[in-house]
C-alpha cells in the first residue's frame, strides 16, 4: 500500500507536532478561509486530529468585502463538513477602518475565531500561514521599521493559536489541496495583475520574484530562517520589557522615572507594549511612533500629547505617562 502524496505527508505531520500536547478530547479549530493554506490544513486536522484522540472542528470567517463572499464562505464550509470537520461554523464580521484594510480585517477575523473558540470550548485554533507568508511577514516588517519583534515574525504558537505549516511552501499547500481532490478558492482581486493589491500581495507577486532573481532562490527560506533565530531574544527582550512595565504602573499611569531607568531596547519595548494595552493596532504600530513615545520618557522638554494609530493619545504629566483613546479622556 502505498502513503499519500509528499505533500499531504508534510501537512499532517506539521499538525501532529502542532497538537501533540492537547489533552484527550480537546477540540481543535481551523480557521479556514477556503484557499489552498487553509484548506489543506483543514484537511490535515480532519485526518490527525481523530488519531490522536481529538475532535477538529472550523470556523470560516466572512470578511463581507466582496460581493461573493457569502457564497465563497459557504463553500469553504462546505469542504470542511465534506472531510469530516464539526462543527463548522461560518461567522460573518464587519470590518472596520482603523490602522488600514489589512489590519482591520486582521482584527475583525481574529475577534470571531476567539469568540468562536470561547463559544465552543476549544483548546486550539490552527492558522494556515506558510513559510511564504512568514518570510513576507519579516519583509513587511521591515519596511515598517518596527523593530526586532517584526522581524522574528509569526509565532508557531501564540496563547490560543498555533501555526503548523511555518515549515512548508505555498506550493505544497496546492499540491496536498490537488492530491486530495479539494477545490480551493483563488480571491480574484489578489491575485498578480490585479488592480489595487493590498501590500501584502504585491509583496508576494512583485518584491518576492525580484528577490529571488537577483539574490536566488532561497530568500524566503533564508527571511523565514532569520526569523526563527530573531524570536529567542525577542522572548527575553519581551519579558525583560514586560518586567519593566509592570514596575512602572501606577493607578495615575506609568511612572515614567521607572522607565526612563531601563535599557533604551527594553524602555522601547515596553512602551510598544503599552501602546497596544492602550488601544493602538498592532499593525499600524511603527518604529516612529515608539520613538515619540519614548521621547516623552528621555527627551521630554515639554512637548504636548503624542499622536497614536486608532485614536489613542499618549501624554505625560506629574511624573506619570498615560496613553488612552480621545473618548476616555475626555
């Protein structure tokens, strides 16, 4: 008897590592969207997760910003009840505004599959993201100049999500998608030659293809390495930095002699992560706006509120540093 195909292989065992220490009868969701990613996980999970004493289960999120997408949501549900997936749930968002297109969608679909879990008392959800997706992750974070965090990319696993194909191509998803016969969907409008891509997609139909001309063929492989390498000293940097928040709170605000005592990456760090407590998109968070916030901490001389992504304003006052949105301090 012959195995599956190298590329369902590679799948299920990335899977199998992803849920290996979730207690019996846990549940596992895949968020699935449909495409080649997410479908071949979810096809992955339907097969691992009952081998290993598991229920699997998806939840497939309608972003309403096509006019197709009930019907593309449906589908992807479908597919997912079709290889053995319950429940499957398909939640529709309203997506808003704040920190650009992508990251409000980001936002919106990560608020519905924590509802979701939270509803169905699952364990994990699993997220489809490649190696492609990590190494242009890294490029977009770069750009941003929003330090080493950016940099070391996606997680494998972060609180309730977990990332098993950080390891595997694009091309390995479509090929476990064809090997197993699963119809996936291609998002017209975000595909190469389409008007109006959003960043991410003319990162990976326009900047990847010259890279790999004039660098070779193995800079994802190489972005997606760095990393790997990166997120060891970023988890220590972040706990230094969250040692450090943690011992400048006040119930006025953080006090900003405290901060001004830390190591400038860790001080940085610190203020990020106050920022993002505050209210401020994660992904419209730059290196730019950190440096205003920490020249209020070791530069102040005065200066009014500092501007923040999503409404929020940080201030200092009486030794203290507050950042919340307009509406809380008014």
């Amino acid at each position: 008897m012959t195995g599956p195909a190298p590329a369902v292989a590679a799948a299920r065992a990335g899977v199998r590592e992803a849920i290996r220490e979730l207690s019996p009868n846990s549940l596992v969701l895949v968020a699935c969207s449909g495409g080649a990613d997410s479908l071949a996980l979810a096809a992955a999970t339907a097969f691992v997760a009952p081998r290993a004493g598991l229920r699997a289960g998806a939840v497939v999120v309608d972003h309403a910003l096509i006019p197709e997408s009930a019907d593309v949501a449906e589908r992807a549900a479908e597919q997912c009840r079709g290889i053995g997936l319950d429940p499957v749930r398909v939640v529709r968002v309203e997506v808003g505004s704040i920190g650009g297109p992508e990251a409000a969608a980001r936002t919106a679909r990560y608020a519905a599959l924590e509802g979701a879990a939270a509803e169905l008392g699952a364990a994990l959800i699993l997220l489809g993201h490649t190696l492609d997706d990590q190494a242009e992750t890294v490029l977009l974070g770069l750009a941003r100049g929003s330090g080493g965090r950016s940099l070391a990319g996606m997680p494998r696993r972060r609180g309730l999500f977990a990332r098993p194909f950080l390891d595997l191509r694009r091309q390995d998803t479509a090929a476990a998608c064809a090997a197993l016969g699963l119809d996936a969907w291609l998002d017209p409008s975000n595909g190469p030659g389409s008007a109006g891509l959003p960043r991410r997609s003319r990162v990976r139909h326009e900047v990847m293809p010259v890279l790999e001309d004039v660098l070779g063929p193995g800079v994802a492989a190489a972005l997606a390495r760095t990393a790997d390498q990166l997120r060891d000293d970023g988890d220590l940097l972040d706990s230094l930095a969250a040692r450090l928040l943690d011992d400048a709170r006040t119930p006025q605000g953080l006090e900003v002699r405290v901060l001004a005592a830390g190591q400038p990456a860790v001080r940085r760090r610190s203020l990020r992560a106050a920022a993002l407590e505050g209210g401020v998109p994660a992904g419209a968070l730059t290196r730019a706006h950190v440096l205003m916030l920490d020249a209020l901490v070791v530069g102040y001389h005065g200066q009014g509120a500092v501007p923040l992504p999503g409404g929020i304003r940080a201030r200092r006052g009486y030794g203290r540093l507050t950042i919340a949105s307009l509406n809380e301090e008014e």
